[in-house]
C-alpha cells in the first residue's frame, strides 16, 4: 500500500493539527498484516496433534519455547507420539504465544498471512513420511494441516517443525526448506509402537 501526503499553506495551529492528523495516516500506512516484510510472529509452544485416519485417539505433544526463536534451547517434547505401523495420521500444528495473558493463538495469523508463511518439516528415521495437505490463495504449501504415513518396517526418530516468514525473499513452492525467516524451529520424537 502507498501513501501520500500532501500539505497546503495554512495557519500555524491548523497546520499543526494536520500535521499530526497526516502522522497518524502515515502510520496506518505502514505494513499491512498480509504485506511482506511484516513482523516474524512470537511463538513460544507447539502443539502437534496427530489423529488416525480410520479413527482412534489423537497423539498430541507439545514443545515450549520460552524465548521463541531465541538463543535458549526449547523445553522437553511433553506427550508422547508412538506411531502404529502401517498408520496413516491427519496432521494439524498449532502455534501460541503464551508468554502474554491471555495466550494468542498465531496459528490464526499464519493462515490469514498464508502467502507470507510455510511450515516445512523434516523426518528422520525410515518408513515415516509427511506430506503437506493445506494451500495458500496462490497454490503454494502451506503446512498447517499434513498427513502423516508410517510404513510397514518404520524406525523410530524426529520431526522437524519450521515455520518460515518470507521476507523479502519469495515464497517458492518447490522449495523444501526455509529461504526466508525462521519464527520457530524445534524436533519431536516420536517412536513406534508394538
């Protein structure tokens, strides 16, 4: 969005009034939320919830991150994900800022800044595959939503969770890491049951 502001001579005191009327214009000119180069978002828990695709309990977990992308290291995986064989999981990730009361959900605001957003993942440990199912208005990953296959023979490992603010730099489709910010970054492990 651009602005511009246009002064007319006038008096002393008229011309101070619009003055600081034309400031707050300025500032309501500035990013917008869906703008590139808007703020990277304060994350300090996600929340990955898996549920069987032919029903059953969901496996949730969750990691905390004190100082979001900060330089101190995320708290302990809570929660368990024992993955069953041969198992397909609808995947959702939820991001929260809970360092302010009440918590705010930011998984709210990546989906409406969907072109400004990707959540990659990254899977260690054989048999187990992810694949993004959500899209953003241009076609393009996203990553709030995914499902989640485990193979005949699966190892147990890891999964990591980016999420990934475009900047100035564009949001590729094919690209399978982050080429712009990083607003959070942590691994889950999960293992495999039976």
């Amino acid at each position: 969005m651009e602005c511009t502001l246009v002064l007319y001579p006038t008096t002393t005191r008229r011309a101070m009034a619009l003055s600081s009327l034309a400031l707050l214009g300025l500032a309501a000119c500035g990013d917008s939320s869906t703008a590139p180069g808007g703020e990277q978002e304060v994350i300090s828990r996600v929340t990955l919830t898996l549920t069987p695709a032919n029903g059953g309990t969901p496996l949730t977990a969750f990691i905390e991150d004190a100082d979001g992308n900060g330089p101190r290291a995320p708290s302990a995986q809570v929660g368990a994900l024992a993955l069953v064989r041969g198992a397909t999981y609808t995947g959702t990730v939820k991001f929260e800022n809970r360092l302010v009361n009440p918590p705010e959900d930011i998984t709210e605001e990546v989906e409406e800044e969907a072109n400004e957003h990707r959540v990659y993942y990254t899977v260690t440990g054989s048999g187990v595959t992810i694949t993004t199912t959500d899209r953003d208005p241009q076609g393009r990953p996203l990553g709030l939503r995914f499902t989640k296959a485990v193979g005949a023979t699966p190892a147990a490992g890891t999964t990591r969770v980016v999420l990934c603010h475009y900047d100035d730099a564009p949001k590729n489709a094919s690209s399978t890491s982050c080429q712009g910010e990083t607003d959070i970054d942590v691994t889950f492990n999960f293992t495999i049951a039976n």
